[in-house]
C-alpha cells in the first residue's frame, strides 16, 4: 500500500528561545507544522496548527498570559489549516482523522476547522484535559478541542490502519499524553515527533523546553526517537525552524 506524506506550515509564532531549550536566549521563528497522510484506507492529519482566532483575538482566545509569551507574526488568513489543504485542493470535510499529538493551542487549535473527523489522541492526554486542574496547569484551552468530534483513546502504540504504516507512539512528557508518529512511506520510515523534539538540538544535548509536565518521561522519549532514529528512522523535529527550511511543503510529499 503507497502512504503518501504531506507537510504543511500553518503560520509561524515568534516566541522566547529559552522557553524552547535551557541555557539559551533571544527571540526564535517557530514554523507550527501540520501533515497529511494519504493511506488507501482514508486521510489522516497529524496536528492542525492554530485557529483564526489567534490572529485577531489572541488573549481573548488563551488569555493574556499566552498571548504576552508568543507574538503571531506570521499567520495569515491564508495559513490556517482548512485554507492549506484547500490550497493543494484536498476537503477538509473529507479527512477521517486527527492524530493530535497534544492539546495545546498550535496542535489541536485548527481541529475545528476539520468538522468530520474522528480525533485520535492518547486516553492519558484527554483525561488530563478533563480535569479543570491538571488542564490549567498544562496550559489545555477547551475551545481548541471540544468541538463534537468522535474521540478515539488509545493506550500507547495504536496502528491507524491495521498495517504498520502510520502509529501512534506514546511519548510522553511535553504533557501528561503526548504522542509522535511513525509514518512508513516507499522511501522509508518517517517519525513526526511534535513536541516531544522541539529542535534537533533537544535530541543531540538533552537540553529541554523551560515548561514540561514530566523531564524524567520527556527525557526517556528523547531515547526512544534516537534509538528509532538509529534504526534508519528520519526524525521531523517539532519547532526547528532551521530544519524546516529544508522540508518540501505540500503538494510536494515531504518525504
């Protein structure tokens, strides 16, 4: 079966470096990443980027606190996910899944925009986002993703398609139930690794982001995409935006 993988950038946000990766400063261009999947057996998103609303109402949406951290500099009407997949001239109506890695604003914010899939997300991050507690303190909005979708809770690896092609990986530690995936295609085998790797760097020093529900589970996960990356894996890190210069955007495949 051909799986086809398409990457998209929906905006960028300008954020803190250190915010991003210990011991360093400055601001930093963060490119907020979403990818097709085309399987024989339906369509599948991974992340959906950020909602409209951030560009005209930030601290409305997140509250001020959110929007003092992070400037939406480059997100523009025509960067949200529905406008970039109608911009290769695929249906947003017509995906079937939404592989949410998180629940964070610039994962799951465009998730209303893509009205009739069923989400995907690890039982361990949904739950958390249930409890009003645990959700302020991760930093979860409710009107990111509590739109009516079917949710599917998985319990760590989940195979979308029931052929090995496209799974879910628990890496857990950016929050309570994060999770990567792996995506085999003719030339071989991608890991999307979302906030689990903001920067080629996290892999490479062990350097992490200043906010993470979990540094002992966020560190084992770092292991485990190197050791898959070792394995002949390639790695697309989350936030990197010097790696992203180098990523074919969508109707390319990306890899």
């Amino acid at each position: 079966m051909t799986v086809k993988l398409y990457a998209m950038t929906c905006g960028r946000l300008v954020g803190r470096l250190k915010d991003m990766i210990e011991g360093e400063d400055g601001p930093v261009g963060l490119p907020i990443p979403s990818y097709l999947i085309e399987h024989p057996k339906g369509r599948a998103l991974f992340d959906t980027g950020m909602h409209p609303q951030c560009r005209t109402d930030a601290a409305g949406r997140m509250g001020d606190r959110v929007a003092r951290i992070f400037g939406f500099e480059g997100y523009g009407p025509e960067d949200d996910i529905k406008s970039r997949l109608e911009s290769i001239d695929r249906d947003p109506g017509r995906v079937d899944y939404i592989v949410n890695s998180h629940l964070h604003f610039d994962h799951a914010g465009g998730n209303a925009l893509v009205p009739n899939a069923t989400m995907v997300v690890q039982a361990r991050e949904w739950q958390a986002a249930q409890d009003p507690e645990t959700a302020a303190k991760v930093g979860f909005f409710r009107a990111d993703f509590d739109h009516g979708h079917p949710v599917k809770q998985v319990d760590g690896e989940h195979d979308l398609f029931g052929d090995g092609s496209v799974v879910c990986l628990p890496t857990y530690g950016h929050t309570p139930g994060h999770q990567s995936l792996k995506v085999r295609t003719e030339r071989g085998e991608i890991v999307l690794t979302g906030d689990s790797c903001y920067f080629c760097r996290t892999l490479r020093e062990r350097r992490l982001p200043r906010f993470v529900f979990d540094r002992e589970q966020m560190l084992a996960s770092l292991d485990r995409l190197e050791a898959l990356e070792r394995g002949g894996a390639t790695l697309f890190f989350g936030h990197d935006p010097d790696f992203w210069k180098g990523v074919p955007q969508a109707p390319v495949p990306a890899f």
